[in-house]
C-alpha cells in the first residue's frame, strides 16, 4: 500500500488523495457505460489494494435518497476499483439502496448493507465460493453504514422501522414532496391521500392476483410495498399496454438498466415556466392519445422546442389562464346576480 486516501463522494464521484495530501483527484466516473449517481460505502483491500466501493442508485443523487427507499429503487450497485490497471468491474447489481460495505479480516467476503430490504448481503470475491452472494442477516430495522469492528466481527449502524418522513412526519413529508407538486395540497389533503392509498394498496394486496389495468396502477401499488415490504400475497400482472420488463428485486450479476430521465418542468430565464398538465391538454381535445403520446407531448415536448418558442408558449399558456380565471369570476358574479335576483322574487311571491 502506497498510502494513498481514497473517497467515495456523493457527487464527485470516486476520488483519491496522494499520501502526501494536496487535492483530491477524481479516478472513475461510470461502469459498463452507466455514470454513478450516488456513490456511498467504502473499502479497500490492505494485500492487492482494490478499492471496494458502492453506487446507492443509478438514477437518484444523494439529495433525492428518500425517493431511492420510497420509489423501491433496484438499481444500486457494488463494485470494485483496481488502482493498477485503472479498470472497474461491477460485482453485483440490482441492489436495493446499497450503503455501507465491509471486506472481512482475511479478505475472503464483503458485507453490503442494503437499507430497503433492511439487510446484510455477503459477496465472496474470491475462495471456492468466488462471485457468489447471499444473504448474511435480515435486520429489524434499515441498515446503514458497516464495518469491521476493533474488537473483531462486524458493526453496522441501522434505523428504527418507519424512521422516514413520509412514515413518522407528515409535516416533513409534506415539505419534501410539495416541491415535486404541480398543484398546491395542505397537510390534511395529503394525509388523506396517503392515507386513502394504503387503503387501497390493504385491499389489492390481500387479493391472491392483483390485474391493474392502467400502466401507472401498477407503479402506484409497487411504490405502495413500503406499507407492507415483500410479504404481500398479491402478485402482479402487467397490464398489456406495458410491455417493459418488470425487475424482480433481487441482485444479480447483470448489467442494471439506464436510469429514466426524469420529467421536469422547464425553465426560461431563470424562473419557472408554466407549467401544462396532462389533464389541461385532455380538456381540449386530445383524449384520444396514448398515455405514452401525451406524456412525450406535455412532459417533455417543450424541451424539444426552441427557447424563443418555449417562451411563446408559455406566454400563451399564462393567457389563457388568466382567461379562464375571469371567466371563472364572471360566470360567478353573473350566477350571484341570478340568485338574488330569484330570492327577491321568492320573498315577493310570499306577501
């Protein structure tokens, strides 16, 4: 060992600092062509000096880790960083929010803490058992970090059940989620939503087969599995019109799939644009698009589009909102009109 630090960062990546200090130089940025999103754990192997590390998803960042537990993100990753040659191989895949990781005494296993699924899984890299996993120790709660212990055996810091905002504060879940919101929503409407969703996610998932019919009634219930873990009895069918293969939460050696670009409101200026909802363009006249067509035209059409048209558009879009608004107050006033006018008349007819 040359006594070199190496750093596994959130946002920059995988990093090294030389053993005389001075800046830290950024050493690997993606494995098998797909970037790292959310570098976590780290550890290093003290004979061949391999870097151990963990990419907690392919497609969250660090600031967006509670969508990692509540969207049941699969897509975390172990991998290994060979100084020498400079490669990175990718040991194991699929991993449901892979946070710490421990390489054992002698060098024959790693532990990975897996926070989702609350466990312990061990990777051999080497012995007869070389390239194999298994689960080593189902936790009570999420696990965290892990590492090997001064006093010998391993240490792994882990958090009560139900100790995510969206499971114990609605206060702070509301404050999390009202920036992702297209339409303003007090505590207590949220409260009811969540509340009205496990429900519904009780009731399909004490069926014996859940047949959802729309291709995001199957996202929902799979998003609903943190009221209930993997124990459900429902199993799912995709609906038809969704052909996309479905990942079956358990690691593997293969490749994970690219992370899906996210929908996101464009910007123009600096400040937010309007923003056009699907339902908006249902209004008027295009209920007879595919799903799929109308996402690709309200979501991430305009990105597609010129600045200058962006802007037109948004312009036209603020109009008609402000359009509809004072036909809203006049069509109220004009109704206020009427009934007074028609109360005057019943309070009339009496004498």
């Amino acid at each position: 060992m040359n006594g070199d630090l190496y750093i596994a960062d959130a946002y920059m990546e995988l990093l090294v600092v030389g053993a005389e200090g001075g800046l830290a130089t950024r050493v690997v940025t993606q494995a098998q062509g797909v970037p790292f999103a959310f570098p976590n754990g780290l550890d290093i192997n003290d004979e061949n000096g391999l870097v151990y590390f963990t990419d907690s998803s392919s497609r969250y960042q660090m600031r967006n880790y509670l969508s990692v537990r509540l969207s049941g993100d699969t897509t975390g990753r172990l991998m290994s960083y060979d100084p020498q040659s400079k490669q990175v191989d990718v040991l194991l895949k699929n991993l449901s929010f892979p946070k710490g990781v421990a390489l054992s005494q002698n060098g024959d296993f790693l532990l990975i803490a897996e926070t989702t699924s609350c466990r312990i899984m061990r990777y051999w890299p080497r012995t007869p058992e070389a390239g194999t996993f298994e689960v080593f120790a189902q936790l009570p709660g999420f696990s965290d970090n892990i590492k090997r212990s001064p006093r010998r055996g391993i240490h792994s810091k882990r958090k009560k059940r139900g100790g995510y905002p969206a499971a114990t504060d609605m206060n702070g879940f509301h404050d999390f989620i009202k920036k992702s919101l297209h339409v303003e929503v007090t505590k207590a409407q949220l409260s009811n939503k969540v509340r009205r969703l496990k429900k519904k996610y009780s009731n399909n998932a004490a069926r014996k087969k859940y047949n959802p019919t729309k291709p995001h009634e199957q996202n929902v219930f799979e998003l609903s599995k943190i009221w209930g873990g993997g124990g459900s009895r429902a199993s799912v069918s995709s609906p038809k019109s969704n052909g996309a293969a479905k990942s079956n939460g358990k690691a593997t050696l293969a490749s994970p799939a690219a992370p899906k670009e996210g929908s996101r409101k464009s910007e123009i200026g600096g400040k937010s644009s309007v923003s056009v909802r699907s339902s908006e363009m249902i209004r008027f006249g295009m209920r007879s698009l595919p799903d799929e067509s109308l996402d690709l035209v309200v979501m991430k059409g305009l990105d597609l589009l010129p600045d200058a048209k962006k802007a037109e558009l948004d312009a036209m879009w603020k109009k008609l909102h402000i359009d509809e608004l004072e036909l809203f107050v006049e069509k109220n006033q004009l109704m206020n009109e009427q009934v007074k006018l028609v109360l005057e008349k019943l309070k009339s007819s009496d004498h």
